[in-house]
C-alpha cells in the first residue's frame, strides 16, 4: 500500500512538473509607423493608386474545422483589407488617388494586388505584389505578424490590431516610389492614359504604345496634349473615376459596418485558440501520467491500474473541453459572416450587391462608357480585341 501511495505522489508530481514547466510563447507586435512625406509634389508627378480586392486564397478543411473560417468571411476580408490598405496608404501622403478597384484597369498608375494567406486573431499572412503601368514590378513580398491579447488591449476604432503590418506595406511602396526619378513618374503616368486610351479606342491609340516580349511597355511617341480624340478619352475617363468613387463609398460604409464584429471575431477567436491550446496540452499531460501509472498497475496491482485508467479518463474528458472551444470559435466565424452578409446598394438606377455582383455591375459601366466613346467620336470599338489589348483596360 505505501508503494501504491508512492507512486500516487510521483505521478502526481510530474504533473505537477510538467504544468510548471510548460511556456507560452510571447507574441510580440511590430513597431514600424507610418512614414509621411513632408515636401508637396507637383501634382503632374503624383501617381494615382489601385488597390485591388484581395485574393481570398483557398481554405482547408482544417482551417474550417478548427478557425471557424469559411469562404464568406474570406470574402469580407478581401473588401475590408484592400480598404484599410488604402486607407493607411492615404495617411503617408505623396500620392494622387488612392481607390480600391474591383479589377485591375490602367486607371490607375500604380496597382497594389494581395492575397490572404492566413489570417485570423492570432496571426495575419498577406502576399502583396506591387506594379506600374508600364508592366514594371515594384516588387512582390509576403509580410506576417502576429498579435496577443496586450495588442488587443491597445486596439481601438481606427487602429487595426495587425495595423503595424499595413505601416510596413504603405512604407515599402512609398520607398519604391522616391526611388524613381522625375522623368520616370511621368513616363508613368503618361503610359497609363495612353493604356486606357488604347483599351477604350485600339485605334489611333495603340500605335503610340510599344509592347515588349516581357509584357512591359514604353511610350512610342506622345499624342499632342490638346488631341481631341485625346480629350473625348479623358472626359470617358473622369466619369470611370466618379463611378468608382461611387463603388468606394459602398466599400467605405462596409469597411465602417464591418470593423466591431470582426475585431470582436478576432480577438475571442485568439482568447478560445488559447484555451484550447491549454486545455489540450492538459490532456496529453494527463494522458501520459495516466499511463505511465496504468503501466505500474499491472505489475504492482489492480488498485493503481484504476487510478490509471481514472486517470486517463480525466484526460479524455478535458480532450472534450477543448471540442466545445473548437465549436465556439466555428461559431463566432458563423456570426461574423452573419453581420456582414452583402449589403444591397443602388447603382445606375439598379439593386446590386457589393459582393460578386458589383464587380460584374463596374464591368457593364466600363462598357457602357466605351459605347458613350462610340456614340462621340464615331469610332467602333472593335470586340475582337485580344485578351492582352483587354487587360490594358
């Protein structure tokens, strides 16, 4: 019996040990600002900005499983992320527009294009690609951190918890950016009208253009500045930029509706990771205890082989503690997709949702505007234009 009694004490010992033993990994946020430019450019070197819907990158099955995220919440952080984005991009200045397109067009002078590699309470994984108009990649980076429950604590209405990631996003593409000379801010600016120009009337315009075998592109020689074929695009092209700017403000009032539900997801998603992590690192702990006393109970008598197996089945009953947190967290990704489900707007004397639909809608404006081109200048567009010649919409 004082045998029985001892091993009772040194098993519960090492659970005692191992409890003490175990760390948790400190997750440290990022301290990198927002960098702001102090001198006023010239407007004519001001580059405008795209900021494309992020790519919402697939989900496994273990992600819906245990993170509660599914396809609908992935959707939402593609708008809302692409929007703080620009958001953040506004604040450093040195920029002309900065919008979130729904497809890539040569409206703008610089296109920003992301993916979401992961992304939940705990951690955030993005793969941000950056060029201009004249097919020059600024460059491709994946950039990640992590957050904790203090980053949370400092987190407030305007103030994304991952915001530090955004900062190194914005500040890399403002360093690429005062790399390039003079000259070649408005080489690219001049390209990027030229491109548009060409998307919206192939000729005369795509003779001014010089496509090379890498898919970049340089200014053959420029139309005169007062051109009215040139003019005619430019007043088609002031009318894209007051519809996106209409799409813009039905991102902005999701960005705006979506902000509380979905810090509130991220931060309850991180405080049940947490639990569960603790609860089923318990649980093996238990388990192996329990074994380990099973073992000696076979060779030493019935009586410790039942504490084992009591034991063990404690064990199996935190396992199940950590199911509820795992269900917990599938439920709040079910609440969060809840609050955010597609908001019903008017466009164009039409009810159209800004999910799926208004990419479609901006496609049918865009060709709308090209028939207003038409209908103008007497210039057909001609539909059999190749997929490259589409792209330079």
């Amino acid at each position: 019996m004082n045998k029985n009694n001892n091993y009772l004490s040194l098993s519960f010992l090492l659970i005692l040990i191992l409890t003490g033993c175990s760390t948790t990994a400190v997750k440290v946020s990022d301290t990198e600002d927002i960098e702001t430019e102090t001198i006023q450019l010239q407007e004519s070197k001001l580059l405008d900005v795209g900021i494309l819907l992020f790519e919402k990158g697939e989900i496994s099955e273990e992600q819906i499983e245990k993170e509660g995220v599914h396809d609908g919440i992935r959707q939402a952080e593609a708008r809302y992320m692409a929007y703080h984005l620009k958001e953040t991009m506004q604040r450093s200045n040195g920029w002309g527009a900065i919008r979130v397109l729904p497809e890539k067009s040569y409206i703008a002078d610089v296109v920003v294009a992301g993916a979401i590699m992961a992304s939940n309470g705990e951690e955030m994984i993005l793969k941000i690609n950056v060029g201009d108009s004249t097919g020059t990649e600024w460059f491709e980076k994946t950039y990640k951190t992590e957050a904790d429950e203090e980053a949370y604590r400092y987190s407030k209405r305007g103030r994304d918890v991952y915001q530090y990631m955004y900062n190194r996003i914005a500040n890399d593409i403002r360093k690429y950016r005062k790399k390039l000379s003079d000259d070649e801010l408005i080489t690219i600016r001049n390209t990027s009208e030229l491109r548009y120009a060409a998307g919206i009337s192939p000729q005369p315009f795509a003779s001014y253009i010089s496509m090379g075998p890498n898919g970049q592109s340089s200014i053959a020689r420029l139309p005169a500045n007062d051109d009215p074929m040139l003019n005619r695009v430019r007043k088609v092209r002031d009318r894209e930029f007051l519809f996106i700017d209409t799409i813009n403000e039905h991102y902005s009032n999701f960005y705006g509706a979506m902000w509380e539900p979905y810090e509130n997801w991220r931060y309850y998603y991180m405080i049940e990771a947490e639990q569960r992590r603790e609860i089923e690192r318990r649980a093996k702990q238990t388990k192996f205890v329990a074994a380990l006393i099973m073992i000696a109970g076979v060779m030493r008598g019935p009586g410790l082989f039942t504490t084992g197996a009591l034991l063990y089945k404690n064990g199996m009953d935190i396992s199940e503690q950590a199911e509820i947190h795992n269900e917990a967290i599938r439920e709040l990704g079910d609440s969060l997709q809840a609050e955010v489900s597609p908001m019903v707007v008017e466009i164009q004397g039409q009810t159209v949702e800004l999910t799926g639909s208004i990419e479609e809608q901006y496609q049918q404006w865009r060709k709308l505007l090209r028939e207003i081109y038409v209908n103008e200048t007497g210039f057909a567009f001609e539909d059999t234009v190749t997929d490259t010649e589409s792209a330079q919409l």
